[in-house]
C-alpha cells in the first residue's frame, strides 16, 4: 500500500511551496503510480507547460527506478520515499529516500545495454541534481 504524506524532507521551503509525498514498498510498478502522482500534483498547480510535466515524468521515473533497483536495503527501512515540491516562481525539486548509503553515479552504456542510463537522463535534463544522506534529489525550472 502507498501511504501518502508531506515528509519533511530536511530543507526549509517558502511558504508558499506546495509539495506532496508518498511512501511505498520498492516495487517496480510503483514507478509509474508515481510517475501518475507527479503529473496530478502539477495539474492541481495548473499553468505548468505538458513539456515540462513530461520532463518531470521521466526524472521521476529515472530517481524511483534507481531507488528500486540499487536502494532499500532491507528490514524495517525496505520503503522508498517520494517528495515533489512546487515552488513559485517555477522550480520543482524531486526526492526520493532509498534508504541506502551507495552514492549514485553515472554511467556510460554500452549501445546493447537495456539500462544504466537513468542518472545520466537525470543529469542531462534536470537543472541540478545530487545526494543528501540517503536521498537522491533533482530540481527543475520549469513554465508557468
């Protein structure tokens, strides 16, 4: 089960942030449960371009996954953590808890490789990206 929150996600956000959150077990079809929720949480702010919507879709998908595959190591923390916050005048920051201590890094694939390539797309289309304790997070300028 998704249990929905407003984690405090350990930075202070002005006032008039709006962000939601989302706890879940590392399961694959939640990448797209939160994929579903990142474009929901954007449509309520409305007048954010589908561009934009769809840049924030694929750094979900990339942070989540990467949290599935590599994070969780197990026990009562085997949960993944999900943040996605709006702040005016346009900056989405993405966050996901894997509960890990690996740092994640980019990689170069090779041409017959099915993955590896998500940090990469995270560091090609998000403005910033990097790690704070156990939390891989991006941030997004985006149209509004």
């Amino acid at each position: 089960m998704t249990s929905l929150s407003s984690p405090d996600v350990g930075l202070r956000l002005p006032a008039r942030t709006r962000r939601i959150g989302a706890t879940f077990p590392p399961e694959p079809h939640r990448v797209e449960h939160m994929r579903r929720l990142a474009a929901a949480h954007l449509s309520q702010i409305g007048g954010i371009e589908p561009d934009d919507v769809r840049t924030v879709q694929l750094l979900v998908s990339e942070l989540v996954t990467n949290a599935i595959q590599h994070g969780c190591p197990g026990g009562e923390e085997d949960r993944i953590g999900f943040s996605l916050a709006w702040t005016p005048p346009g900056t989405v920051r993405i966050e996901v808890d894997d509960h890990s201590e690996g740092l994640p890094a980019v990689r170069t694939s090779g041409p017959g490789e099915e993955g590896g390539r998500g940090l990469f797309l995270v560091a090609a289309f998000a403005d910033r990206w990097g790690r704070a304790g156990t939390r891989t997070w991006c941030t997004l300028g985006v149209a509004d």
